[in-house]
C-alpha cells in the first residue's frame, strides 16, 4: 500500500461508494452524507475539513477512506467527527491517520472548539475505534417499535365531567396543533434542553427548534399534544377559558429514522417515526404518566418508531416495560454518543 492523504473533492463520494458498498449500519450511512467539500463557515454552511486517503492500484490513485470534523449547529461545545475505511483497506492505521489529521484540523477551527463527538454502534469496529482513540460512551441511543396497542389507551374525563376513553375522548385534553404554534416550539425547545444536560445544546432560539424538529424540511407532518384539564381561576363552576397547559407532545415524521431497519425488524407495517416529549417542569411521575398516555394513543392501532436516549427518563419508564413484555422491539442495534 501507498497511502496519500488530500482534501475532499467534489465526485469523492460516488468514487468511494464504489469502493466501500454498503454502510457497516445506519449511523454510517446518515454521516456519509456529511462527506463533503471543506467549508470556511458561513451562515447555513457550517465549518467543516474532509479529508480523503488514497491507494495506488495499478498505477491508478484510488480513494479507499475519507474522514471529517465540523461544527455542529447545537450542541457547539464538541465537533462532530466521522472516519470510513475500506474493509479490505482497514487494521493498517488509515483511519488513526485520518484522526490524527482531522485533530490538527480542528486545532484552527475559528470557534476555537477542539473536542470531537461521533455515534458509533456498540460491539463494532467504529466502537473499537472509538474507544482507541479515547473517546469514551456520553450517552445510548436506542431505536424502539412500539407494537400497536401495546399499552392501554387511557381514560379521559372531559371538562364537563364526562369520561370517556381513547382518542374521542377529553377534546379538550388530546389536541392536534399546527408544527408552527409558538406553544409547542416552546415546549420542544424547554424538553430538547431538558434531556440534554450530558451534552449542551446551548440556548436555543425558536428558530433553531422549528428547522432542527419541526419545519416542513425536517419531515414534520403532525403534532399532537396532550393537555393538563383546564381550570377555571373563578372556581369549578365556571367554565374555564383557556386551555389546559401541554403534558405531553408527539410530532410525527414523514419517513422512518430508517425505513429499511424498521421494516426487517418490525414486519410489513412501516412504524411512524415520532418525538415524543413533555413538558420539563412536570414532577417524574406526571411526566411518565404524561408519555404513556401519548404513546397508548400514538401507537393504538399502527407501529410507532422513537429514539431514546437513556436521559429519557419519563420515555424509558414507558417504554422499558413494553420492551422487556416484547410489546416493543428494538429496531436496529444500540448507538453510543462518544466524546471526549
Ligand atoms: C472505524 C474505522 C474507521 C477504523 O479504521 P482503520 O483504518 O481500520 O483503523 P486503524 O487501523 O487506524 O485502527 C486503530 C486502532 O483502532 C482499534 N480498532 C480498529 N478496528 C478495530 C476492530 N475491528 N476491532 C478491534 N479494534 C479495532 C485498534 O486498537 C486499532 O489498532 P491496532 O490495529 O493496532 O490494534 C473502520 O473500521 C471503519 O471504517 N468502520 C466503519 C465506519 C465507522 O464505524 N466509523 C466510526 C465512526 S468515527
């Protein structure tokens, strides 16, 4: 081997797509696509150094690995990195050189932000890299399947004092709301923040909430909200004005995280990919409450697909259960947060 090292350039990705195939799983195909043209950082076109490693095969330069680091648009605190070898080009310290390179990079990034952050899938090479490289597990990350009705749907009274059950019921209590209410991108915001503290995402504007999770480019097609009863500040017997505060929210995408996992993992029905979250300031229990409430309702008749991270306390109170009882599946392997 004859390893060269030199700067991304435009046609890089097909050229290694020939040579590497498929991703090893679906962390590494999501940041391929973060392969690119180097980037100084402007608005919208974040910092970002892509090296490529080259091989001499018949005389010919080959691309058969790539790497690199950019600046994350929340969570600023780290950079994220990414390096891919050949397999038949790996074990030989393509990818060490790679990082080294990468953190010399990162040395000049104009924020001054040095530290790396990659997702890698446990018990694989990228983990063994990973741990290596002394970048140590900050977080899980787990894909689930909540089977159809594998929770009860609740009982909702209504505010006229009728009880009713599942999603008829409490018109007042379940609502949809439109992905650009104010309402709910603040409490996506508070809840993403919430569940974070292991990795900042800063202070995050409403914007930023409404193009990270919520705007027609994300995939967004829905919202649901679970509401606290409204109360009347005159008393119960005076009809209450306004509506309840927000428990619980989902907002449902259009695709699957990934389809394809989803589907070998789940049977034919394509599982909904949703986020579902609640309002931060509610005590552990309201909260867990809260979310199971929301997934009975979500996934009462089709499959619903969510990401959890272990800092998901209200979600994993739900949600574990059902794991362990088999009325949800995992849909692709564990994926670890590493940092250093
Ligand atoms: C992770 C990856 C880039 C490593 O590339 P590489 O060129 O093989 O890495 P190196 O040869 O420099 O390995 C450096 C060290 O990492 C560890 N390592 C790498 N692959 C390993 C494996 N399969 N099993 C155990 N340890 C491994 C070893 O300690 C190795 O040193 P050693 O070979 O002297 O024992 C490559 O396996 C890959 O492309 N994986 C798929 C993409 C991915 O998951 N990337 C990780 C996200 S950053």
């Amino acid at each position: 081997m004859a390893i060269s090292y030199r700067a991304w350039r435009d046609g890089d990705d097909l050229e290694l797509l020939a040579i590497w195939g498929d991703p090893d799983n679906y962390q590494a195909r999501y940041f391929r696509s973060a392969l690119a043209v180097s980037s100084a950082g402007t608005p919208g076109a974040p910092w970002r150094r892509c090296i490529v490693a080259e091989d001499v095969v018949d005389g010919i330069a080959v691309a058969v690995g790539a790497g690199v680091v950019y600046e994350a648009s929340l969570h600023t605190e780290r950079l994220w990195a990414y390096i891919e070898v050949a397999r038949d080009h790996r074990r030989s310290g393509i990818g060490s050189t790679l990082l080294r390179m990468l953190r010399a990079e990162a040395s000049d990034s104009p924020s001054g932000v040095t530290r790396l952050r990659a997702k890698v899938i446990g018990e694989t090479p990228g983990a063994a890299f990973a741990a290596f490289a002394g970048l140590a597990p900050i977080q899980r990350s787990r894909l689930v399947v909540v089977q159809p009705a594998a929770l009860s749907l609740p009982v909702f009274g209504s505010s006229d004092g009728a009880t009713g059950q599942g999603e008829d019921a409490g018109s007042d209590i379940v609502m949809d709301l439109a992905t650009g209410s104010v309402e709910l991108t603040d409490v996506v915001g508070r809840y993403y923040s919430s569940i974070h503290s292991w990795d900042s995402p800063g202070v995050i504007s409403m914007g930023q909430v409404q193009r990270q999770f919520l705007d027609d480019l994300t995939g967004a097609h829905g919202a649901l909200v679970l509401r606290a009863r409204p109360a009347s500040a005159f008393g119960a017997g005076v009809a209450p004005s306004r509506k309840g505060r927000i428990r619980a929210f989902a907002i449902s995408y259009a695709e699957a995280a990934d389809p394809q996992a989803a589907e070998e993992d789940s049977g034919p029905e394509r599982p909904t990919d949703v986020f579902v979250g609640h309002e931060p300031d509610l005590d552990p229990t309201d909260a867990a409450e809260a979310v199971r409430d929301m997934l009975s309702l979500l996934a009462y008749q089709h499959p619903v697909m969510v990401e959890m991270d272990d800092s998901m306390t209200a979600l994993r109170a739900a949600i574990e259960p059902l794991l362990a009882g088999g009325k949800a599946t995992l849909a692709a392997p564990d994926t670890l947060i590493v940092a250093e």
